[in-house]
C-alpha cells in the first residue's frame, strides 16, 4: 500500500486551523451506491436501532415520511459490506489515518449523517471528545459526504484554531438534542476566529482534529445532504483511554487492511471506567 503524506499547505492547515480537505476520495458512482444504500434502510418500516429521529420530525408513516424521518445512523456501517469496504475499511481513507496513527488501526465510531431537505435539523455546536468524554485528543476524525454539502443544505461549518483548546465540558440547554458546548463561549470564539464553511463535493473528505469546535445549521434548502463519516484510534491511545464502554473493529493490522466482515471485534483489555455523569445544564454551569 502506497504511504500517503500530507504535503507541506495541508501540514500547516492542520496544525495551525485544525483541519484540511482532499478531493475527490471517493468515486462519484461508488457514492450513488451508497447513498442507494442508506435510503433504503431508513426506508424501512422498522430500521431498527440504528437510527435517531430528526427533532424536526413532523413526518408520518409513509415511504417519504421515513426518507425525511431521521438524522444519523449510528453503527450501520459495520452491517453494510458495500459502505464498510468502500469507506472504513478501505485504501484510500486507511492510507490517510496511517500517517496519523500507525500501522495497527480501529475504528472507534462510524457514523451516516443524513440532513434531508427541509426537515434535517442543525447539530449544535461540539468538540467530538467533548462528547466522547474519554479524555482522548489524537484520534482521526473523517467526513465524506456522499452528495455535494453545501452552504445551502448545511455544511459543516469550524471555527479555525479551535482545536487548540482544551476538551470544554459540554452542557444541554432545554433544546438541546445532545451535549453541546456553552453557547456564550461559541459566540467568543466566533468573535475571534471566524468561521470557515466547509463546502464539499460528492467524495471529497474533510479530517479534523478532534478538539475542532464545530456544527453544521438546518437543511432549508430542496436538496438532501448525506455523509458517511468515521473516528479510528490505535492501540496506544485506548491503552491510556478512559472510555467505559466501546464497539471497536480492526481496519488495519501490521499496515495490512483488514478485509474480514463482519469486521473483526477488538476486544476490551481494560477495566471499563465509570460511566461518564450526564451533561449538566447550562443553568448550572
Ligand atoms: O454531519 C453533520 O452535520 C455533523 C457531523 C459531525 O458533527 C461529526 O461528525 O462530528
């Protein structure tokens, strides 16, 4: 397998503003297969316990009700073969993580984010350890969305050097639909920084550091927005972790990728940590 490196601009992107963007990872047809996918679970009458319901949700029971229904699919992509080996366990995204994490790779999260048109709600404002709560700063974050994100259908959007901050306690608000982080001090940040509007095309992916403070607005536009996305870590960082619970798989072994599915189970090895308290709320921040 051919060793990726970051050339020098995405090498100071990275570690001056967090972030940086390849084009083109994925192919634009293997992308309409997968998008093929996705729709058709959530198109079924009970497409069990992967999905989150939209906030927005004001839809019924219908074909296109379900379409509109939902906002990710958590751990549907160790069911699919097509997604697994096309994107978590494929060259072209392990290639990447290697020069981040080494030869020996796991795949902590996986994720679809599906923003349908109209109807797909706004993701607060996060830092992704912020809501893991297990003290881990150096995994690899990737997003690939699977039809273009634009300004219009809600991109992501990142407050630039953000990353540089420590892990913020994240708190809900009585309209919160997860942990998100203190919007006072998003409004400082944004003074500061700005925001950049992470604008992408069909197979483009996007790799943050995990710090990054970002979030993505409602969908208000006719066109949908889905993505697939991912978190890997190594065996070094789960070793000092403090995740109480996890459903890691192996990608990459000795620099092979991992081609068995359903994919191999990395087993627990350490004593489970507490569970993590609830988020406070803001009030009593
Ligand atoms: O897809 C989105 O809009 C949000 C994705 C996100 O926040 C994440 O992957 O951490």
């Amino acid at each position: 397998m051919m060793r990726w490196t970051p050339n020098a601009d995405q090498r100071t992107q990275y570690e001056t503003q967090g972030y940086f963007i390849l084009r083109n990872l994925i192919s634009k047809d293997v992308a309409a297969q997968l998008r093929g996918v996705i729709r058709n679970h959530i198109m079924l009458p009970d497409p069990g316990k992967f999905v989150d319901i939209d906030p927005m949700d004001p839809m019924d029971d219908s074909p296109q009700g379900r379409i509109a229904r939902y906002r990710k699919l958590s751990n549907f992509c160790v069911q699919s073969p097509l997604i697994w080996h096309n994107v978590h366990a494929a060259p072209a995204v392990l290639n990447i993580a290697r020069y981040f994490l080494g030869d020996d790779i796991i795949m902590k999260y996986n994720s679809c984010f599906l923003k349908p048109s109209h109807t797909g709600s706004a993701t607060p404002w996060h830092q992704d350890n912020g809501l893991w709560r297990d003290g881990e700063t150096e995994p690899f974050n990737f997003w690939i969305p699977l039809e273009p994100a634009t300004r219009e259908n809600g991109c992501m959007q990142f407050i630039p050097s953000s990353h540089k901050t420590e892990i913020v306690e994240h708190v809900l608000y009585p309209d919160s639909i997860h942990g998100e982080l203190p919007r006072e001090a998003v409004q400082e940040m944004i003074e500061k920084h700005g925001i950049h509007h992470i604008e992408l095309d069909t197979g483009d992916v996007v790799i943050w550091h995990s710090s990054m403070w970002h979030y993505s607005p409602p969908n208000t536009s006719e066109k949908s927005r889905i993505a697939v996305a991912g978190v890997y870590t190594n065996p070094e960082i789960v070793k000092t972790s403090q995740r109480f619970w996890h459903n890691f798989r192996w990608v990459m072994k000795d620099g092979e990728v991992c081609t068995q599915f359903p994919p191999e189970v990395v087993p627990m090895e350490n004593e489970p940590s507490k569970k993590p308290k609830p988020f406070p709320s803001a009030k009593d921040y």
